[in-house]
C-alpha cells in the first residue's frame, strides 16, 4: 500500500481511526457504500416480489406450507460462504451472485411474516369486506394486505437489516461493497480502512432499519399509540 | 447430478481427508470453535435471559440485543479482531466473533420462554407459597424448556453455518475447503465442503433433538 508510506500522521502509523483514511478515500468509500446499498435494496426487492406469490400460494393451498417453509429453512441453513461459492458456475464473478443469494436468504423472513401477518387479519374484517361485495383481488390489496402491513414491515426490517451485513460476503466474489474494503484491508493490515467499512456497514444496517420504520408508521397511522398516557409498549417477539 | 456426483467422489477419495488441509483436520478445526463458542454463549447468555425472565425485566434489552446483533456483520468483527493483538491468539478472533453471533438467539428464545409461561400457573405456583426460587426451578424452567432447547438449536445450527466464515479471515475450519475449492475453481469441492458442513449442521440438530428430550424435566407429562 503506497499510501499508507507515503501519507503522514495517522495514516502511517497505521492508526485505527484516521480522518485522512477517509479524507483521502472518500471516493473509494463513497463507491462501496452505494454498491452496498444497491445490492441490499435489489435484493430485498426481489426477495419480496418473490416471497408474496410463495406466501400467497402457501395461503391457498396449505398442504404446500411444509415443503415451502421447509425449503426456506434449508436455504437459511447453508452457509454464505458455500452459498455464494455455489452460485459461481452459474452467474461467474458478478453482482447477480451476490444479489441471488441474499434474495435465498431473505425468503424465510418474508415468507413467515407475510403469512404470519396474513393469518392475523380479523376474520371479521374480511367478512365485513366480502358482505359489501369484495371480490378476491381487492379484498387482498385493500383489506388484507393494510392489515398485514405491520408484520410484514416488521419482516422487511429483519431481512433488510441481516442483507446489509450478508452483502459483506459477497467481498468473496468482490461484490461485497464495503464487504470489499474489509477483507482487502485484511490482506494489506489497513486498520483504518476495515474499522471505517464496518462502522459504515453498521451505520447503514441502522439507517435502514429506522427508516423502514418511519415508511411502517407513515402507511400504518392506526397502529400508533396515539394519546394513551401511561400506555406501555411492548417490545414484538 | 453432475456436481453432486463430482463432490461424492472428491468425499469418497481418501487423499481428501488427510493432512492439514484434509477434512478430518479442518472438521476438528471446525468443531473446536464451534463447540468452544456456543459452550461459552450459553453460559453468558442463559442465565442472563432466565434471570431477567423470573423477575420480568429487560424485555427491550433482550430485543434490542438481538436486534444490534443482526445489523453487526460476523466477517466485519471476525476481520477487526484479527488485526488486533487478539489476531495472534489462534483462534480467539472467530470464537469471540461467533460468540457475539450467537449470544442475541439464545438470549432472546430464553427470555420469550420465561415470559410466555402462563402467569395464571405462575400465580397458582406464588398461591400454593412457593418461594420465587421454587418457582424459577419447579415451575418456569420447566415450562420455558422447549423454548430454551429451541434457541439452543437455531443457534447452534447458524454457528456451524457461519463458522466457515473464519476461512475468509484466514483462519481454519471447514470454510477452508470451500474457499480452497473456490480459490482452484474446483465446484466438486467446493459442494463437498458445503456438504460436510450441512451434514455437520443437520447432526449437530438431531444430537441436540435427542438431548433436549432425554433431559426434558416434563418428559412424563409432555406429549410429543
């Protein structure tokens, strides 16, 4: 690393923390951010265009709840590491990789809270909507899935929040965003550039969680304790 | 089947399970840090949660921990405690990683346990004059049991999982044949070391099913 000798001060020392690490890589940093959070945002995109078809499958037929859930549950189980290297023959060194298998990860989330949050709607609720002579489509979308809404948010969190520390194994296949500036500060023992990455990818993990929170509390109006002094509110499982 | 059957013949070759980097060396490797970590998570993280759980404080700790637990990417914390004096200690760096990995599950399902105990048999227990230890050993212990074996189980499953991230800080365990695989773009070995590695998992689960049951203190009365 030439800029480790040649820079001054904290740089050359190697230091931890180091404002001219990031001052003099703000453009590096800046890259890996984005590809970071572009690969969470596609990932948990698809993984919820692909979880509702499955949950709303699984709804209809319920025989096939097990061996869907069941499916789910064996692709959480596999490591990363052999997920993303088993995907290689498939998609070679590229983003689809990585992105492929965060979306295989995210669907045991999505598919148990959409389906959690389905099974929660009152059935007096839906009666109500078939009696005022809801078909099948708008029952779902206008009835069921409003209801659904907070279980099913509380599940994007989740899965938003473990893709965004996921996506740093895909530094495997150099799509990792800042996943790559970890494990290439690794090799060259660049203190200052792995503690700046994973303080970033913390950081990014806690944006995202707090601003899928307020999008939650911006389309759920009616859940908020509104006005009930004294009111407690408890912590979700 | 191609590469199911190529991974079947790289398991089946000998040569493949001895040496440093063999199998038998990597799946000890694997197993030391493995049983090592969830060893020392269950003895942080279990009396924590049953404790908070009797005296019915802490809900928020427990979910917030997990919920922290989550946003913290195991390779980041694996990598920075590899740079640090630790880093020279073996395998310190990926026990303490898997640690602050696995401590969150374990915390929370304990805690959930103790929690979801009827309070109306918990009164019944306080009514008949049981002493809140006789309460937390006769009657909460009991019952929050399934939940405790569970998050054992989840945790122990994603522990062995996530173990193989080591490899990625250069460190042993069974990773190791799958970034060596991956490194001579060599499928078959790699699809063995993910294959060893679910094989591990799925053993590891079906141990702990059996102990969980040969230990139930309701054996007699719950129906399985």
């Amino acid at each position: 690393m030439s800029a480790v000798v040649s820079a001054a001060g904290c740089l050359a020392a190697n230091d931890w923390i180091c404002g001219e690490y990031v001052r003099s890589r703000a453009q590096e940093l800046t890259d890996a951010t984005v590809q970071h959070v572009w690969i969470t945002v596609v990932s948990v995109l698809i993984g919820l265009a692909v979880a509702f078809p499955l949950a709303l499958l699984v709804r209809a037929r319920p025989r096939l709840a097990g061996p869907v859930l069941g499916l789910t549950t064996v692709l959480y189980a596999i490591p990363s590491l052999a997920m993303f290297s088993l995907l290689l023959p498939l998609f070679g060194l590229s983003a689809a990789l990585v992105v492929t298998g965060l979306v295989l990860y995210s669907l045991t989330i999505l598919v148990r809270n959409i389906l959690a949050g389905l099974a929660a709607v009152p059935q007096e609720a839906r009666e109500a909507a078939r009696g005022m002579g809801y078909g099948p489509g708008r029952l779902l979308w206008e009835v069921e899935l409003p209801l659904a809404l907070p279980a099913v948010m509380a599940g994007v969190r989740m899965a938003t929040v473990s893709t965004v520390a996921l996506t740093t194994v895909g530094a495997l296949v150099d799509y990792g965003g800042l996943g790559t500036l970890i494990t290439t500060g690794l090799k060259s023992f660049f203190k200052a550039q792995v503690l700046t990455a994973s303080v970033l990818c913390v950081l990014l993990a806690v944006a995202a969680d707090l601003l899928l929170l307020a999008l939650q509390r911006l389309l759920t109006p009616w859940t908020r304790p509104a006005r009930t002094p004294g009111a407690r509110i408890r912590g979700a499982g | 089947m191609g590469a199911v059957g190529d991974a079947w013949t790289w398991l089946t070759t000998g040569a493949n399970w001895q040496g440093e980097s063999g199998v038998w060396h990597r799946l000890a490797e694997h197993l030391w840090f493995s049983g090592v970590c969830l060893a020392v998570s269950c003895l942080i993280a279990l009396p924590l949660a049953l404790w908070l759980g009797h005296i019915g404080r802490g809900g928020s700790l427990a979910v917030n921990i997990s919920n922290i637990g989550r946003a913290v990417p195991t390779l980041a914390v694996l990598v920075l405690l590899t740079l640090t004096p630790l880093g020279r200690q073996g395998g310190l760096p990926t026990i303490i990683a898997l640690v602050l990995f696995a401590v969150p599950p374990l915390l929370t399902n304990a805690y959930v346990g103790m929690r979801e105990v009827d309070r109306s048999v918990v009164e019944a227990a306080r009514g008949m004059g049981m002493s809140g230890g006789q309460l937390f050993l006769r009657v909460e212990l009991p019952l929050a049991y399934p939940m405790v074996m569970t998050g054992l189980r989840s945790a122990t499953v994603q522990v062995i999982a996530t173990a193989t991230l080591a490899a990625m800080a250069g460190e042993g365990g069974l990773g190791r044949i799958i970034t060596a695989g991956f490194n001579r773009n060599d499928t078959a070995q790699v699809v063995a070391g993910a294959l060893v590695v679910g094989a591990l998992a799925l053993l590891a689960e079906g141990l702990l099913v059996v102990a969980g049951r040969a230990f139930d203190p309701m054996r007699a009365t719950r129906e399985h």
